[in-house]
C-alpha cells in the first residue's frame, strides 16, 4: 500500500482530541487487558494442573485458582474493550483492513471466547462432581488460548500494509471470503503469552499475603505457594527474555534496526525485572510488591509493543500519526475525563476497600467511616453525572 | 487523482455480512437490556429486603445476580465487543464513523461498564457479609451505573439513525449529533423494556424458589412490574413516535414493513396476558414457560425492531452521510466530510478503490465477469447476496431477467441516477454498468464456479 492510500483509509470525521491522547489511553489500558489476561491464563492453567495432580496443597490451590479464573476472564474481557476502542481510533486504516482480511476469525473469536467462558463456569459449577474435569480445564485453556492467537494475529496483519493485496487478492483474483489468518508470529506469540508465568508468580506471592493477612495457620501451603510463586517468577522472566531475543532476530525488515533500539531496551529491562521479582518481596504487606512491580513491568512492555508499532509504521512506511486530523470536541473529551477520574476512581476505590475488607472480616463487616464517605461520595457523584447529562441535552435540545 | 477512502469487503455469501452483525445486535440488545433491567429491579428489591430485614429477599437477589452474571453479564460482555467485530468486518467505514465522532462516549460507557462488571460480583458475593448501608451502598451504585450505559448508547444509536440536530452537519459537536427530538422518549421506552425484560428474567429464577408463599409472593410482585414496564413502555413508544418530524413519520410508514406494527401490538398484548395470568394463578410459573417467554421476546420482539431500524435507515448505515456500501454520499461542512459520488462518477470506482487488484482496473472483454463481480462486491454485497442466497439475493431482484441489455438499462436508468427508493445512488461509469449487467445476467453460473 501507499503512504497516500494509507493516509486516504483515516476516517473523514477525523479525531475529537489529540492522537497523542488516545495513544497514551491505548497503551494504558492494553497494559491494564494484558495483566488481567495473564492472571486468567496463568489460574486456569494452575487449576488444570491442580486437577492433574490432584495431590495435597494443589488440591486446594486448583480450587482457590478456578475463583480467581472465573473472576479474571470477566475482568480481561471488560478490560479488553477500552483498547479495542483506542486501536481503532488512531490505527483504523491498519486495524479495519487486518479485520476484514480475517473476518471469519474477528467474528469466530466471540463464539470461541464464549465458549470458553461458559465452559469456565460449568466445570466450577461442577467442581469435584466431574471425573473428566481435565479435559474441561484444558479446552478452557486450549479456546483462551486460541482467542489470544486471533487477537495476535489481527495485530500482526496490520502491520503488514505490504501483504494485503497479496492476501486480499491473490494472483489478482479478490477472495473476499475473509477464511485465513494471514500473519502471525510464533515467538511474539509466545513471548506475549508466556509472561503470563513470571505475573502469576508475582499473583502466587500476593495471594500468600493475603491469606495471612485473612487469619490463614497453614503455614507449610503458605511457603509452598510463596516458593512456587517465586519460581514462576524468576524462571519464566528468563525463559521470556530467551524468547523475546528470538523474537527480535524475526522482525521484518520494515523494523529495521527496532531490536538495538532504546524502545527494545526497555521491554528487556522489564523482562529482567519480572525475572527479579522475587527479590522486592518482604514479609507482611510486602508480599504484594512483587504483582506491584509486575504491574510496572508490563506497562513498560506495552510501551516497549507501542514503539515497535509505530517504528515499523513510521519507520517502515511513513505512516505519522500525529498528522490525523483533529476536530477538538471539548464536552466528551471532559466528559470522558471527569467521569473517569472522579466518578470511576471514587466507585472503584469504594468496590475494591469495601471488597477486601470484607473478605479479611470474620462475619458480617460494618465499613469504617472512610469507607461509607467513599461510597457516599461516589452515589453524589452519579447523581451529578446525570444531572449534567440532561442539563445538556436540554440546552442542546432548546439551543 | 484522488482516492476514496474505501476498504477490502468480506462477503459471506450465505448470511450475508449483516445478517451476522444482526444476529449477535439481537443476542447482545437481550442479554445487555436483561441486564440494566436487572440492575434496576435489583437495586429495588434489595432496598426493600434491607430496610425490611428480609432474609429470603436478600437471597433471592443473591440467585438473581449469580443467574444474571452466568447468564447475560457473559452474553452481554462478550457480544457487545462482538458487535464491534463484525460492524468492522460488515461495514468498516459505519462504524468508523461512530467511533470517530463518539469515541469519548463510548469511553466513558466503558467506566461504567467497569463498574458495572464490579458492582454485580459485590452485589452477589457481599450479599449477608456487610452492614446495611454499604449494602444500600452498592446495589445504588450498581443500578445506576447500569442505566448510564443506557443513556450513553442510546444517544449514540440515535446518531447512527440520524444525527439529533440538522445544525451537526454544518456546526458538528458530539451533542448536537447526540441529542435530538426523541432522546427522552427512547430512554422511557428503553428503559421499560429492560425492566420488562428483566421481570421476564426474575421469573425464571422466581420459579425455583422452594418455599410456596414466598414464590406466589415474587412471582406476583414481578409480574405487576413486568406488566406496568410493559403498558407503560408502549405509552412512551406511541409519544416517541408522534415527536417525529413529519418527514420521518412518512418514512416510517412507506418504510416499514406492514408486519412490523401489527406484530408489537401482538407482542405487547401477549406479555401483557402472560403477566396477568400469572398475576391470577402464580403456581402456573415454571421454569419451561419463564424460559419460553424469554426466547419467544427474543425472537418475536427484538429481530422485527433490529430490521425496521435496519430499514428505516437504508440507504444510509450511519448518521445519514455514509451510506450501506460505505461511500460517502453527503457533505458534512462541520467536519470537511465530502461527498464521494463525484469522484466515482468521474474517476470509476475500479480505477480508484484501493483494493481493487490491478488487472480490474480497466474493463476489457477479458476481465468483464470479473470486473462486474467485483462492482456487485464493492457496491451491492452489503444489501444483497450476490446469487440465490442471503439477504434480498440478486437472482431474486432482477425477476428472472438474464438479458444484459435489460438490465444494463435498469442499471442506468435507476441506480446510476440514484431513483430507487431505499437504495443508493451508484455512479457507475459507462463500461462499469456495463461489466456489472453482464456480472448478473451470468448470475447462477458465475455463483457455481467463483469464490
Ligand atoms: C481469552 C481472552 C483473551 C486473550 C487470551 C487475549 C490475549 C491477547 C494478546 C496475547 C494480545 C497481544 C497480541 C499481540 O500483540 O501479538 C492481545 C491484544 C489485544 N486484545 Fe486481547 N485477549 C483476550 C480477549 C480480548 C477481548 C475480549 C478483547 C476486547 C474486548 C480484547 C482486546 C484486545 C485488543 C484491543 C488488543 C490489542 C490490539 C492492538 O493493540 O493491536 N482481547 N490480547
């Protein structure tokens, strides 16, 4: 494709806010879908070896891991639409194409990720009635994994401006029957899932924490936990920075020169610092340190995904897309802004105190003053949300 | 020369791509309206069961939330981005177009979605483990928030069909394209429906209670407000309709199809009677029945409504500029949004579409059957399948006619100038009519030996 063409596929209506914006909102909350994606993958496969090996403490691990899968996948899936908005606010011309080139797996996706999760709660439904639970577990797994691959490959195909006439109309014949999945990367794809290993470590080590912190005696699971954390950790960071060398040495040419960059620095570092995660963790609260670096760790990959993109965009083809048109649209963008700090930091700060307080109380918890004015303050801050909101719409509605 | 901003086309031929994007709209518009009615009423009852100190209550709202999170948070959280998908893959540049002029709307639907998604697992797993208050607390916070996704979609929705305020096209700004006539109807009858639809719902769970009084008791409390929701709704639907500019009612009526009034007023009356009987005789409840009266407003409530929009907005498929095809058919001046028609018309969509594969670009006795495959993907697949299958299937349109001269006349007497009600204009060049007639005068053939 040409850089024109490119230029041509940007939507007409052109963007409400700066590019820059919604790049930085991109990768934030990719990181945000990402991390809840690797504790999804990372406690499905945990139950499913429990269930294997059915012994002693993975007996009980298995079980405590299938509630965390089953909260997780919700929280992946919530998490993965703010990106999916983003990608296609400054990356239409890329992302359209990829999508309709796969159309069959942009929409079988959606089937198989349903599957899955309904699958994720049968079987927990069932839990401990069900002799093939294995093989439950590992199709759960097997789809999860698969939704990822088709995610993969969409975001592979789309840099590839190259390719899709080739693929669109082979021998120059159309076949718009979007059947394949053109492009995928088995490094990057490994690379991209395999740190689910080193974050559920760090999610093992935090989940020792909080069990102490619950009242929990058993200390022989506890150390067990905490040890196979730690493993996890240090032996899937240096397993994921093998795979990411190999990786880099695939690139295609239109990187050039990406795997020596500062971008391509960073997600080593960061890979590293998976690797030695185990040693920022201390005692007491200090066991939640190890999934707080992970958290940084893996914002600093999805910088480190981002730069890569727009080397092989920018680089490669002279794709800026800091040249997309603006037409500043100054109530949704403060809009979006306010409500998302005010409104959604107040609801959800209330949610996750009143939630964990909660589940370290024997009996029925009674919030604490802080708490109830949290939660005060986010009812206020609804009711002024929809008060502005038909404010608004009857001045425009008289304007 | 200037290119159209035009993407590759996905055509599947036995469905066709819309009816796809239809059918994951009507499984998403069921579970998330499901949803925010459940929200509503449960926000309801467990202020009641709170302030009343009723246990049973508080479990069954504890058995509502854990049926909705398995049941409709799943479908509605997995379809809603679904129907991102195949809007992308059905109708690129639609779809862009709500995006691009919507995106911080959708963004902050999204917050709440977020705590939405929260406030159901709290509503379900605190339910007996937190004071009263925080409780309160919660089920507020949860009920409202879910409305809010309504608000915000509804505007958005509106938009796609026609953009509030005719002053969007020439000053733009996102409320002006957001609020329009009928934005305060749709909530009220959104709103009914939804919790009609979650009465529908809260019976199915209502029928599993064990304890007789305290199942006639639910049973009867959900089918007052199912049957209110349901009256009420109707109301507000009857008021929307009437706040419609003239020109709009025409449409409706010249528009739709004669089924589609007659088939409401038969739903409406049927739920009506449902919850009246159940009303009368409480014990009739079974879960076969709840779950039948579920997918029956599935099929007979939302699919006829999912078209008639479908319809109502042809030959447009976003905020009445770009139109089901994907071409740009209107001037937007407030956004520098041009017109497409004249630079096909000029140019020829083969020589200036990005994705047409180089040996089509110019017609010649070679490539004829071909090239017009390609004009029928490019401009006609959204709407029709191109042979005996899908939506309104080409063979069907054209009567039988196989004789290219005929059609090549129709063609140019009705789609070139753009005559034909509910179709677009298609400014094809002279050689371009001409391949595309002899692409359907060749139809069941060609369907049997291309792709
Ligand atoms: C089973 C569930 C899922 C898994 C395992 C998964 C995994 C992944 C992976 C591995 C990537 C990175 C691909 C790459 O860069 O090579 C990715 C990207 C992405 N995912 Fe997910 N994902 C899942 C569900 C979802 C859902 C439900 C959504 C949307 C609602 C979503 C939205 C995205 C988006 C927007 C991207 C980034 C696209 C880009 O920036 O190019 N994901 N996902």
């Amino acid at each position: 494709m040409e850089l024109e063409t490119l230029y041509a596929l940007r939507s007409p209506v052109g963007l409400p806010s700066h590019p820059i914006v919604f790049l930085v909102l991109l990768v934030l909350t990719w990181a945000l879908h990402i991390l809840a994606v690797y504790v999804m993958l990372g406690s499905t496969a945990l139950a499913l070896c429990g269930s294997v090996l059915a012994g002693g403490h993975w007996r009980r691990l298995s079980a405590a891991m299938l509630e965390t899968a089953k909260v997780a996948v919700s929280i992946a899936i919530v998490l993965g639409v703010a990106p999916l908005l983003f990608v296609q606010v400054i990356y239409d011309p890329f992302w359209y194409v990829s999508n309709v080139l796969s159309a069959r797996w942009a929409i079988g996706f959606i089937g198989l990720l349903l599957a899955a999760y309904w699958l994720l709660y049968y079987r927990y439904f069932r839990n401990g009635r069900e002799t093939a639970s294995h093989l439950t577990l590992a199709t759960v797994l097997g789809l999860f994994l698969l939704c990822g691959f088709i995610m993969h490959g969409l975001s592979s195909e789309m840099l590839r401006p190259e390719l899709w006439m080739r693929w669109y109309a082979p021998g120059g014949h159309i076949d718009p029957s979007g059947s394949a999945l053109h492009d995928y990367n088995p490094w990057r794809f490994l690379y991209f899932v395999g740190l689910m290993v080193p974050v559920t470590g760090a999610w093992l080590v935090g989940y020792r924490g909080y069990l102490e912190r619950c009242g929990e005696r058993d200390t022989a699971y506890l150390d067990w936990v905490t040890a196979l954390g730690k493993r996890c950790m240090s032996a899937g960071g240096l397993f994921s920075l093998l795979i990411y060398v190999s990786w880099m040495s695939t690139l295609p040419a239109s990187a050039g020169g990406f795997a020596a960059s500062a971008g391509s620095l960073i997600a080593v570092v960061a890979t590293l610092a998976l690797a030695a995660g185990p040693l920022v963790c201390r005692a007491g609260s200090g066991y939640y340190r190890p999934m707080l670096a992970a958290g940084v760790a893996i914002l600093l990959i999805a910088a480190s995904r981002e730069a890569l993109r727009l080397k092989i965009l920018g680089g490669g083809f002279g794709y800026d897309i800091l040249t997309y048109p603006v037409h500043f649209d100054t109530y949704s963008t403060l809009l979006f802004f306010i409500t998302f700090a005010v409104l959604g930091g107040s609801t959800v700060a209330f949610s996750i105190a009143l939630s964990w307080e909660a589940g370290k109380a024997q009996g029925i918890y009674t919030a604490s003053p802080r708490i109830a004015r949290l939660g005060n303050a986010s009812l206020v801050a609804l009711a002024v949300w929809l008060a502005q909101y038909f404010l608004f719409g009857f001045l425009t509605m008289i304007g | 020369m200037e290119i159209p901003g035009l993407y590759p086309t996905w055509y599947e031929p036995l469905l066709g791509s819309g009816w796809v994007l239809g059918i994951i709209a009507v499984i998403h518009v069921l579970a998330s309206h499901t949803s925010v009615g459940a929200a509503l009423v449960s926000t309801w009852l467990a202020t009641v069961a709170v302030r009343q100190n009723r246990p049973e209550l508080l479990d069954y709202v504890r058995r509502y939330g854990v049926f909705l999170l398995v049941f409709s948070y799943v479908l509605g959280s997995i379809t809603g981005p679904g129907i991102w998908f195949s809007a992308t893959v059905a109708s690129p540049r639609g779809l862009s177009a709500l995006i691009h002029s919507y995106v911080w709307w959708w963004a902050t639907e999204w917050v709440f979605f977020l705590i939405e998604v929260i406030g159901i697992y709290l509503l379900v797993y605190l339910a007996g483990r937190v004071d009263s208050r925080s409780y309160l607390q919660v089920a507020w916070i949860f009920g409202v928030a879910s409305w809010a996704t309504m608000l915000i979609i509804v505007g958005i929705l509106s938009f796609m069909l026609w953009p509030g305020q005719e002053s969007w096209f020439t000053e733009g700004g996102s409320l002006a394209g957001f609020f329009g006539p009928y934005t305060v109807a749709q909530i009220l009858t959104r709103t009914c429906f939804m919790v009609m639809a979650a009465a529908l719902a809260g019976n199915l769970i209502a029928s599993g209670i064990e304890e007789p009084r305290f199942r006639r008791e639910m049973t009867r409390t959900l089918a007052r407000v199912g049957m209110t929701a349901a009256i009420l709704g109707s109301l507000f639907f009857q008021w929307g309709l009437a706040t419609l500019p003239e020109s709009a009612q025409l449409l409706l009526k010249t528009r739709l199809p004669g089924y589609f009034v007659p088939t409401l007023w038969a739903i409406l009356a049927g739920i009506v009677a449902y919850f009246a009987a159940l009303l009368a005789q409480p014990d009739w409840l079974k879960p076969s029945l709840a779950a039948a009266m579920m997918v029956a407003l599935l099929i007979f409530g939302i699919w006829p409504e999912e078209r008639a929009r479908e319809s109502m907005r042809k030959p447009f498929v976003a905020g009445q500029f770009v139109y089901a095809n994907q071409i740009i058919a209107r001037d937007v001046p407030a956004l520098g949004v041009r017109s497409e028609l004249q630079l096909l018309a000029e140019q020829g969509i083969l020589k200036s579409h990005p994705f047409i594969p180089d040996p089509l670009r110019r017609v010649n006795p070679g490539n004829q059957l071909e090239a017009g495959q390609a004009l029928a993907l490019v401009y006609c697949s959204n709407c029709h399948g191109l042979g005996e299958t899908g939506p309104r299937p080409m063979t069907r349109m054209l009567a039988g006619n196989r004789n290219a001269d005929e059609i090549e006349r129709l063609i140019k007497g009705a789609l070139v100038t753009g005559n034909m009600i509910n179709m677009p204009r298609i400014p094809l060049t002279d050689e371009e009519a001409r391949a595309l007639a002899l692409f359907l005068a060749g139809l069941p053939l060609w369907q049997a030996v291309g792709p």
